[in-house]
C-alpha cells in the first residue's frame, strides 16, 4: 500500500476506532468484539487476530479495573503517535 | 547453612516469563522439578506436561505444604511478592524471587527478615546480571582493561514485534497501584538499574525527566544518576513504534556503554538483537577489540541465573543477588520516582525511613 494511503488509513481507523471504543459501555464492547471474533474466524480464520479478540472479549466484558486502563490509554493517547502505531500494522512493516 | 544434595523446586506462577526462567531447572543434573503452581488450572496442568513436574497446584499454600520440596522460584505479579515470601519462609522453602522485588520498601525488609529468622536462602532473580556478555563488560571493567570507569550510558529502545504477552498481562502492569510502579522505569527498569549498580558501585542521587505515552506508559524517558564515586549514569528510554524488531522475546533491546580513563566497553544487545554486530566491543590503545564468540542469546542470562540458585543451595552459600541488593535497587527505583513527582535531585539515602514497617 503506498505511504500516502496507509497514512490516511490510518488517521481514518484511529478517528473512527477511538470514538466507538470510548462511546460504548463495556458491556457493550465486549459483545462487539465477540461478534467481529466470529466474522474474523469465519472470514480469515486467523488464530492470532481471534486470541486477541477473545482477550478484549473478556476485559471488557469483566467490566474491572483493565477495561478502565484501556479506556484510559485511548482517551489520553498521542493522536501522532497512535496513528504511526496503526499504520506500522496496516502496513505489517 | 546446611548444603542441600539435591534442589527439588516448585514453580509459582507459570505465566509468560516461566517460559524462560524454568531453564536452568529443567537442565540442571542435580535439580528435580517436583510441582508446578498456577491459578489457572489448565495452564498449571500444561506447564506440568511440559516440563515434566510431578505434580501441580493452584494454591501455592498447598504447594508450600508438599514436603517434598525445598526451593521455590515465585513468579507473581508483585503485589502477591510479600505474602508468598512469607509463607515459603514459614514453610522453611529456599527462595528465589523474580524481581521487582516488592512494592513498598517496607516489604523488602520485611522477606528479608523473614527469611533470616526461617534460616532459608533469598535471592532476587535479576537475569540481566548472568547475561554472558554483560558478565565479561564486567570482568574487563574490573581487570581495568579501560581504566578508572567515568561513565555509563544505559539505551533501551521499545519497538514494534517480540513474542505475544497476554494483554491482561500487559493492562496489570500498567496499573501503578496493582504493579507498584510505572511499567517501563519500574518494572523492566529494575534489571536496567540492577546492570547500572552492578557495573559501578553504589548511587548518591538521580534526577529524571520521565514522560508518558497513551497515559500509561512511562516512555521516553531519561533518568540521570551521579555514583559515589563521583562517575555518572544516564539511561534513556525510547519507544519506535515503526521499528520491526525480530527478536524472539519482547520487542525491545539494549545498548549499554561504558567510558573509562583509556577506552570505551560496548555491550550492544540483551533482550534481542537489533544490530548484527559483535555483542562485546572494547575501544582502548586506539585498537577495537570485538567478542563474537560468546554466548548472547537473552535466555541464556535466565539459564544461568537458575543454574546459580542451584549451585549456591548445594554449596550452601548465598545465592548472588541477595535481598538487600534487591531491596537497594527498589530504594533507586523510588528515588528516580520521587524526582520525577517532586521535580528535584533525590539522595538514596532519603529513603531509607521508609524501610521501616508502617503502623498497623
């Protein structure tokens, strides 16, 4: 993908990912994720992508003091920053 | 204290780093691997398969109980440190702690009375101390290979890659009230402050300037120290999320360089490798002298930590890395904090009240 793209890509999905994420309840997420964990292994069947899925599955669904540092990190996070995160991924680079 | 002719062990905690301090136990001729313990069942019963333990436990006051053992290795999260300490002590356990040692001083000083009064051996693992380069830098430092040491200058860098960590795991860390600390100055940092001491001797004061990332983690940072000794410490820390790092471990690496009268000594990787070049270089008599031929993977120094409890219980000698060095290296850890919250210089040796047990 070239650099320009991926930029936008990643500005675009950090924007629209940090807003669901501190919009929605805990609950909320948790069966977010639980749902995208089955389109993921029903689309990719990627073992990795669903570990994690499952992972965010039970922290938000805890609804404890880890999903209140995750919403943290995503509120307080360099927008700069997050965004080069996001792109280094999109990119696999 | 009375030599042991075999060291049977028990496991507490068989989370991800297990994975690497289980090593020396596993190889060592004369260590038996008697029970494992975990929380999760299920992950104590792989653990148990995996290694080839007898048994298992989920309740580490039910493995203190097994009779059969006589030296544990804790791996919990460091909150939980204070209360296992005590129990093996009581339980007349050899231990070995994985560091950071505790959350408040008050609790160092107390495992290590603890474990005085139960006549059992405490070690707090450091595993960047037995790292085989990191072992020779020192050798060579000693030796005066480079003359009368003037400075180090300590390099992490964070980057993207290294091996999975379970998220949870990471989110615990970044709680400074159930870590103790701050994940990166704190938690990885002890084993970067353990090389600082190890290398130069004993610290009169630090002054940082620490900021953070997504709130919680405390990257990039500098942390300055001046020794007694009048030489100067300096660590700085980075985080390069479009650096791919390879490694096998955790995506990160060091750097750690050492000025003397007449040369500089170079150790240029531990955790991973981010640089294909030798992992020892030594610059004196305007001549490069670079160590290819040593061991340098970042296991190898958790091998040889195991090795050493090992070998200390049989000889009936004090493992290296004692509770006091752990406890010494926790008052570095809280001065670097106090001067990043009071903005000032901080003395070590303004810490040392706080050793003393709170009021209850």
């Amino acid at each position: 993908m070239p650099d320009f793209l991926a930029d936008k890509a990643a500005r675009l999905l950090w924007l629209v990912g940090r807003w669901w994420l501190l919009h929605c309840s805990n609950r909320s997420l948790s069966l977010q994720f639980k749902l995208a964990r089955r389109l993921a292994f029903a689309l990719s069947g990627d073992e990795f992508l669903c570990k994690v899925m499952g992972e965010l599955v039970d922290i938000f669904g805890e609804d404890g003091r880890a999903a209140e540092i995750a919403r943290k990190m995503f509120s307080e996070a360099d927008r700069d920053y997050s965004v080069a995160i996001v792109k280094a991924a999109i990119r696999e680079d | 204290m009375e030599k042991l002719d075999r060291v049977k062990m028990g496991i507490i905690g068989c989370g991800r780093i297990s994975d690497l301090n289980i090593l020396g136990y596993l190889d060592h001729p004369k260590c038996d691997l008697v029970a494992v313990c975990d929380i999760s069942e299920d992950l104590a019963k792989a653990r148990m398969k995996q290694w080839g333990a007898k048994k298992y436990y989920t309740d580490y006051n039910r493995l203190m109980d097994d009779p059969e053992i006589n030296a544990v290795e804790i791996l919990l999260p460091h909150r939980l440190h204070l209360p296992a300490v005590e129990a093996a002590a009581k339980a007349k356990k050899h231990i070995s702690l994985q560091k950071p040692m505790c959350v408040d001083l008050w609790e160092g000083r107390r495992m290590i009375e603890a474990a005085k009064q139960a006549g059992v051996w405490l070690r707090v693992t450091e595993n960047f101390f037995f790292y085989p380069p990191y072992r020779l830098q020192k050798q060579w430092l000693d030796a005066g290979e480079i003359g009368e040491p003037l400075s180090i200058d300590i390099r992490l860098c964070g980057a993207a890659g290294g091996w999975w960590v379970p998220l949870k795991t990471w989110l615990w860390r970044l709680d400074f009230e159930e870590c103790g600390g701050t994940p990166t100055v704190y938690d990885d940092g002890y084993h970067k402050l353990s090389i600082a001491k190890y290398f130069m001797g004993d610290i009169e004061k630090v002054k940082v300037w620490i900021d953070f990332t997504f709130g919680a983690v405390d990257t990039p940072a500098l942390v300055t120290w001046k020794y007694k000794n009048g030489a100067l410490g300096l660590w700085e820390v980075t985080t390069a999320p479009n650096l791919l790092n390879n490694g096998k471990y955790y995506g990160a690496d060091e750097w750690v360089e050492v000025t003397g009268a007449k040369g500089v000594l170079t150790a240029t990787r531990c955790t991973s490798r981010v640089m294909e070049i030798p992992p020892l270089i030594m610059y004196k008599d305007g001549q490069h002298v670079a160590i290819d031929d040593i061991r340098d993977d970042w296991a190898d120094s958790f091998h040889d930590a195991g090795w050493e409890f090992i070998d200390s219980l049989l000889d009936g000698r004090q493992p290296m890395l004692t509770g006091e060095d752990g406890l010494y290296l926790m008052r570095f850890w809280k001065a670097i904090w106090k001067s990043h919250c009071e903005n000032r210089e901080v003395f070590l040796d303004e810490l040392k009240e706080e050793e003393a047990k709170p009021d209850a």
